[in-house]
C-alpha cells in the first residue's frame, strides 16, 4: 500500500504544480479580456488573434484545473443523501463514482481526443478567422486535461482504498488553509512589494552614484 500511495502523492504534486500555473492564467486571462474590451471601445481596434487568445485560456483554465480541483475536493457535489451515510459508506459512494463514472467518460473523451489533436496538429491547421491563431494547441488542451483528471481519480481510488485500510487520512475531507483566489492575490501582493523594493533600491543607487 505504501508503495500505490507514494504514487498517488506523485500525482497529486503534478496537479498541484499545474495548479498553481493555472492560478496565474486566471490572471493573465483577465488582463486579456480587459485589454481587448478597452481597445476595441475607445479606439474601434479589434484583433482575432487576441480574442482567441482570451477563449484558449479559458479552455487551459477549466481543461487544466480539472485535476487539480478534484485534488482538493472543491468540484461540485450533490451530497444530499451521502451526507446522511458514515464517512466510511460515503467512500465507497466515492470509489463506485471513480470506477463506474469518472473513469470511462473520461477515459472515452481522452482516447477521442489523441486523434482530433493529431490531425490538427499534422494539417498545421490555423483558424478560420482572418489573423486567428494555430488550433492544435488548443485541441491539446482536451488530453493533458483530462488524462490529468484521471490521474487525480486514480489518485483520490488509492486514497480511498487507503482511508479504508486505516492508513490514510480522509480523502473527502476539504483541505485546511487558504482557497486559490486568496493565494493569487497574495503572490500579486508579493511581487508588487518585491518591484516596490527593487524601485526603491535603484533609485537609491542612482542617487549615490
């Protein structure tokens, strides 16, 4: 079991890698938006290439967030009758949903979307709006993010099974600390002092020189 487990925290430190990019993202993606909507008002401005920049980047935000979402439990459930049940009946609710559910319609949309990116990918086909981008890295987005969400229900099965075994804490249980939009805006924070700090320092070695 301890082996299956070093596996599952393999997994889960992939997702909560691709997690914390894909935090930055949501702010990228806002700039975007906000940049296209300005200049297309005030000066009549408007470029394909940088709306379907904004619409791939949702997709890389929901695609690539998937896995990590699951990992710390803050998808959508409909807990209205597993509330009801022990922890321990709810686990196996939670097994019975990795195996019959999330496994094959994920595993289906996957194995679907190998051969959609590969004729995209070999065609080098672009998009049919004048200046649009390149479509297969969008298309890519679909496998990495649900090969990455059946990594993360792969991962929560062995924590399951662990959980049930008595060596491994609760899988359901919401992790304690802070959500991501509170993290993002505490890295925003940091890196404006941090630039705030190098300003400051900078003009005080132009004064001294």
């Amino acid at each position: 079991m301890k082996f299956f487990l070093s596996i599952a925290n393999i997994i889960d430190n992939i997702n909560t890698r691709v997690g914390k990019i894909v935090i930055w993202l949501t702010l990228i993606v806002v700039v975007v938006s906000a940049t296209n909507a300005v200049v297309r008002k005030l000066f009549s401005v408007s470029s394909n290439a940088w709306l379907e920049l904004q619409w791939y980047l949702f997709g890389a935000i929901f695609l690539l967030a998937a896995g990590y979402t699951f990992l710390r439990n803050e998808h959508v459930r409909v807990d209205v009758l597993a509330q009801r049940f022990s922890r321990r009946t709810q686990i196996y609710i939670e097994i019975i949903g990795i195996v019959l559910f999330l496994f094959p319609a994920c595993m289906l949309i996957f194995w679907l979307s190998l051969p959609f990116f590969y004729q995209s990918f070999a065609l080098h086909e672009l998009s049919s709006n004048t200046g649009g981008l390149i479509r297969w890295p969008a298309k890519l987005l679909i496998p990495v993010g649900f090969g990455l969400l059946i990594l993360a229900g792969f991962s929560q099965l062995i924590k399951c099974i662990g959980f049930l075994r008595g060596v491994c804490p609760d899988p359901l249980a919401r992790p304690v600390g802070k959500t991501a939009e509170e993290e993002l805006a505490e890295e925003i924070v940091r890196q404006a002092e941090l630039e705030a700090q190098r300003s400051t320092s900078n003009t005080a070695t132009g004064k001294g020189q």
